[in-house]
C-alpha cells in the first residue's frame, strides 16, 4: 500500500528511482475489461448467456437464483503494458457506442507511453519517446471533427 500511494511523489522518484523501478516490478499489472451487463431479463433465459453484442466474448448469465453471473472480456493485457486512466471521445460519444479510447500506457508503475485501443478490434497504437513521462490522456475533438477519433 505505501509503494503504490507514495511512488510517483516527484521527491521520491527524484530521490528513489532505482528502487522504485525495482518495485514496481513486483507490482501487479492492471488490465482493461469489458463487462457488459444486460439491460433487459426475462426469466425464461436462466442459464443462457445474455449478452448479444457480436463484438464480445463477454458473458452475462442469469442463474436460478434470480441473480446474473458476469465474465468479462479482457480487451488490453500484458506483462509491462498496462493501460489506466481510459478516457474517449466523451463530448460527442459519452453515453453512446463508441469505438476508441485512450490511456495511459505503464511498464509495471512507471507512466512512459500513450495509448490508443480499438475496444472492438483490440487493436492499439503507442507514443513513446525515451526519458518522457506523459499524464493522463485527455480528448480534444478537432473542432470540425467528422470521425470519432479526430481530436
């Protein structure tokens, strides 16, 4: 718990950097899921797996018990590339289907590169450039914007 609250203040990484590289080794990497829960439930469908979307291996089942049973689908996962702070397209796509989003890229806890993932394909574009140390992403739409990656 102290490593990961503490890591990133600029007096430890200044002060720390071989220790906390070695740290965040141990780490557990995160990794982006989808969960998709089912919105409409008929009782007749205990057992069945809810979820119709074609562009998923996420399941949703209805048990006997009346409760759903969720698996997600792992759409961004791997050893020293792990994707936070996932942000879209929200002005134009928040609350809508969208295809794009975009994320801080991590070799173990150390922030080093941008991303962009396709949730449908899974496919991913990075930045990186040596020594650099990105935030957060965050969307800017090109104010003429007809696709939604544009921006």
């Amino acid at each position: 718990f102290e490593f990961v609250y503490n890591y990133l203040y600029l007096a430890n990484l200044r002060a720390n950097w071989d220790e906390v590289k070695r740290q965040a080794e141990k780490a557990p990497q995160p990794e982006a899921r989808r969960y998709v829960l089912p919105l409409s439930i008929d009782k007749a469908d205990t057992g069945k797996n809810l979820v119709t979307l074609p562009y998923t291996t996420a399941t949703a089942t209805l048990r006997s018990d009346e409760t759903i049973w969720l698996e997600p689908e792992v759409i961004f996962s791997g050893p020293r590339h792990a994707f936070e702070f996932p942000q879209i397209n929200y002005r134009k796509y928040g609350g809508k289907p969208y295809t794009f989003t975009y994320g801080l890229g991590l070799n173990h806890f150390v922030p080093d590169r941008l991303c962009k993932l396709n949730v449908k394909t899974k496919e991913t574009w990075v930045w990186q450039e040596p020594d650099s140390y990105p935030s957060e992403p965050i969307f800017v739409s090109h104010p003429e914007a007809l696709e939604e990656d544009d921006g």
